[in-house]
C-alpha cells in the first residue's frame, strides 16, 4: 500500500482532477491512500519561536497518521536527488526490508519537524526548483505511477 500524507488541502481544481487521474491509474498496482492534514495557521510576520511551534504541531499531526511498521519517503529539500529509474529500483526494493507499506511525507510551507525526518527512513529531493506543495503531491504521484510501469516493464508515454 502507498500512504500520502500532505500537510494542506488541495484548493486548485486543476491539480485536484490531476491527482484523480493518477490515483484512478495507480489503483491497477496498488491500494492508494492520501491523507490530508491540517496546516497550522502562522502571520506573515513570524519569529523562529513561531516556526518551530509551527513546525512541531504540524510534525505531530503528520506522526499520528504514521503506523510504526510503515517506511516512511519524507520529500526534503535536504534528501538525495535520485532518477526514475533509481525510484523505480528503491520502490520495488522497499518490501525486502520487511515493509510493505509506504508513507511519503509531503511537509508544509515553513519545512518539517526534526521529529519527522528521525522518523523518515528515506529523504527524498524531487528537484533543485522550487514547487508549491500542492504541485509536489502530482509530482510524486506522478513518479510512484512511473516506477510501477518502470518496474513492470511496461511502456510509459512520453
């Protein structure tokens, strides 16, 4: 099973129709589930303090949708830079470390909390560009559909 847990709610019906797209193209490899949870509210003018609180609520309110068996993908601007194909050999690597099931980990605006990237088994930076949060989860939807065909052997439009 793949996880999404994304700090944010989608507000672009563009992207919401992108993201059906894949899920609906996902179902035939796996059992998908996103998770939306809330993103803690902060001023345009914020102290450091401000941040870590931010962070530290949002960190918690992502942990509590994490089981403990699960592999957790945090998408961190920190992580390695992989291919497709080097995702694609991750992805189908994963379940020989006895976890079957996957949590990417999509942080909020301010970043993520220490506590999530202890948790995080992997750190995974999709670009050196910038993207809107809303933006990352095509994206990594995107790619998850990409390694499944990858490692099916199975064409991919181009």
């Amino acid at each position: 099973m793949i996880k999404i847990v994304a700090i944010g709610k989608i507000k672009d019906k563009a992207l919401k129709m992108q993201i059906d797209e894949y899920t609906k193209r996902l179902s035939g490899y796996t059992k998908l589930e996103i998770v939306e949870v809330n993103d803690e509210a902060t001023s345009d003018k914020y102290s450091l303090a401000d941040v870590e609180r931010v962070l530290a609520v949002e960190g918690s309110r992502v942990l509590g949708k994490i089981k403990d068996k699960e592999y957790v993908i945090l998408l961190d601007l920190h992580g390695a830079m992989i291919s497709s194909e080097a995702f694609a050999k991750k992805m189908d690597q994963i379940p020989t470390y006895g976890n079957s099931d996957i949590t990417f980990v999509i942080g909020g605006s301010l970043g993520v909390s220490k506590q999530l990237i202890t948790r995080s088994q992997y750190r995974w930076k999709i670009s050196d560009l910038t993207f809107t949060h809303q933006m990352v989860r095509v994206i990594v939807l995107e790619q998850i559909y990409r390694a499944y065909k990858i490692n099916k052997n199975e064409t991919y439009h181009k």
